[in-house]
C-alpha cells in the first residue's frame, strides 16, 4: 500500500511538473501566432526603427533568434518601444512577452521583479560622454559638472555612487527617457551624458557632428544586458534561454547563416546534435528538430550579429573586447548541446 501511494504521489508531481512546463505564457504567444518584444525607444545598433519602420538591432536579433526558435519563422514578432521607468511593469503585466532591452542583470531585478533573465547578450558598462571642445581627459575631472542621467536604471546609482567615492561634486540632470537625454545633452542643458559605452556610442551616432564628442576613458559598473520574461513559465524560459546560447555556439562551431546548410552534412557530433541532424534537443524543448538551424540560417551566429549591428564597419564601431568568444579571450561562452 506504501508503494502504491508513493507511485501515485509521484505521478501526481510528475503531472504537476508537466503543467508547469506547458506554460500559460507559452501557449498565449502560440495562440496569437507572435513574439511581442519590448525594445528601447530608439538606440542605433541595438533597437532603432529605420525610415521604412523596419526595426534593426543586436536586441532585435536576438529577439528575432526567439521567433526563429518557436515558430520557425524570425520574422513573427511586434515591437513595442519603452522607457526604463515603463519596461518591467510592461513584462509583468502581459503587456509584452519578453524584454530585448538592454535590460541589466542585478540581483535585486531577478529575484524581487518576478524576472528569469536569458544569458547575457552583450557585456557593458557605464562610461561618460563630453564634448571635445571640454579637453577633459579622465572622469576623475569631472567635479562640479552637470551629468545627464535617465531615471529608472542603473545608471543613475552607479553615478552618485562613483562622485560619492571620489569625493567630487554632482549635479544630475535627471531625465525621464533616453531621447530628452540626448536632447539635454547636445543641446548644451549638460556639461556630461552617462549610461552604458555602447548606449554612448549609439547616442553619439545621433549627434549632428558626431566627431565634436568623446567616451571618456574610465569603465565605472558592470552592466551585463540580458533578455528577460516573467518568471511561471519554465519552457519559454528555456526557449528564450537557449536561443540565445545558440547563437553563441554556432559561432563556436564555425557555423554561419552562410555555411549552415553544408554544415548538415558534418559528421562531427556536436555540430549533428545542434542542428538537429541527430533528434533530442528540439523535443527537450518541445520545438522542431531544426530550430537551431532555424535561428542561424535565418539570423546568423553571435558573431554575424555583432558585426552587423554593432562592430567595426558599423558607425558604432564597437570592438569585440568582452563580447569575443571564450575561446578568444572573451566571456561568451555555451554549455554543451547534449
């Protein structure tokens, strides 16, 4: 009779646990055929709308590997662009469905928000942009200078957490979005901007003389960006997470949106396993066999992206730096596809 009522007590869990897997979030995405994505307002590189109103980004890539992933298709997602202030509230409301943001993991945001946040798509950190005309050559000279900040992020702790430590005077404009920001700044209300190096780099991009200004030197927080979801549904979590570990070990693997055709024919394991040659991940996660594949034809690896988005020939021109690969030198690094 004991093992009777351990057996079906064990099924009961068993079942529970199946439930849970099954996801009320997962099957609403299903059911209305898209991925909503809350993005940034408007960051070149990352998130920003062209003149055809085609969204294009690192973040918009990555949201687009998800869609890839889950319906076979990158392209069945919609957008919706939000301020730091908006963008939680937004996720936990149902509102969207996942956040490609540059969002900052903190430990206070994953276990306080009702966030699981995916692996890191893009190592930062908060710098200091100046007009050149300024001749300022370090952040440590910057005591008694306006600095533009937006509410509603790290930015704005990180800040009076660093002139506090080096003893200097601060006088924060402090903004509610990313656009009064650079409006303030190029506008002259602000002797300094702050947010994370690439946000600078993408704002500097804005500039009507993009050459009149300079990204300070000195690295002051760790901003590791991730994409996010509501907590409550562990199956999209794992999409959501695995998605974007794809993107990195196709680039391990040497595999491109160029070559991944050529690269069903591998008989090196690895490769045969993430691309669905040999079954077992995609029903792990309840998709198709081919969504890795999916995802790097359609999108192309972590590497592919960056350079697109962000890299060198970019007008951001961004180096790899922490964003290399492990094997380079880099944090970007994969579990196993097993």
């Amino acid at each position: 009779m004991k093992l009777m009522t351990w057996c079906v007590a064990a099924f009961v869990i068993l079942g529970m646990a199946g439930a849970a897997l099954a996801g009320e979030n997962l099957e609403a995405i299903k059911a209305k055929g898209f991925i909503q994505v809350g993005v940034n307002e408007g960051l070149a590189g990352f998130a920003k709308a062209d003149e055809k109103g085609e969204w294009k980004g690192l973040d918009i890539d990555t949201a687009r590997a998800v869609a890839a992933a889950l319906f076979g298709d990158a392209k069945k997602l919609k957008f919706t662009p939000l301020t730091p202030v908006a963008r939680f509230l937004a996720l936990q409301s149902g509102e969207v469905d996942i956040l490609c943001r540059n969002v900052t993991l903190i430990l206070q945001r994953d276990t306080s928000l009702g966030l699981n946040f995916a692996p890191v798509n893009f190592y930062d950190g908060q710098g200091f942009m100046v007009p050149k005309k300024m001749n300022v050559k370090s952040a440590k000279d910057l005591d008694g200078a306006t600095v533009c900040v937006m509410t509603g992020s790290t930015t704005e702790r990180n800040l009076a957490d660093y002139f506090r430590v080096n003893k200097m005077k601060l006088s924060p404009v402090v903004l509610q979005n990313q656009a009064s920001v650079q409006n303030a700044f190029f506008g002259g209300r602000c002797d300094v901007i702050t947010s994370d190096t690439s946000q600078l780099a993408g704002m500097r991009v804005a500039a009507p003389n993009p050459e009149d200004y300079v990204i300070l030197p000195e690295v002051i927080s760790k901003e590791p960006l991730a994409p996010c979801v509501r907590q409550g549904d562990e199956q999209w979590f794992d999409i959501a997470k695995w998605s974007v570990y794809a993107l990195i070990n196709a680039e391990e693997l040497g595999i491109t949106s160029q070559n991944v055709d050529d690269m069903l024919k591998s008989e090196d394991p690895d490769i045969q396993r993430f691309l669905g040659v040999v079954p077992g991940n995609g029903k792990a996660l309840g998709l198709d066999e081919k969504w890795a594949y999916n995802i790097i034809k359609q999108v192309g690896n972590y590497g592919e992206i960056f350079e697109r988005n962000v890299g060198k020939n970019t007008p951001l021109k961004l180096e790899r730096g922490l964003n290399a690969l492990w094997t380079k030198g880099g944090l970007m690094y994969s579990p196993s596809f097993r």
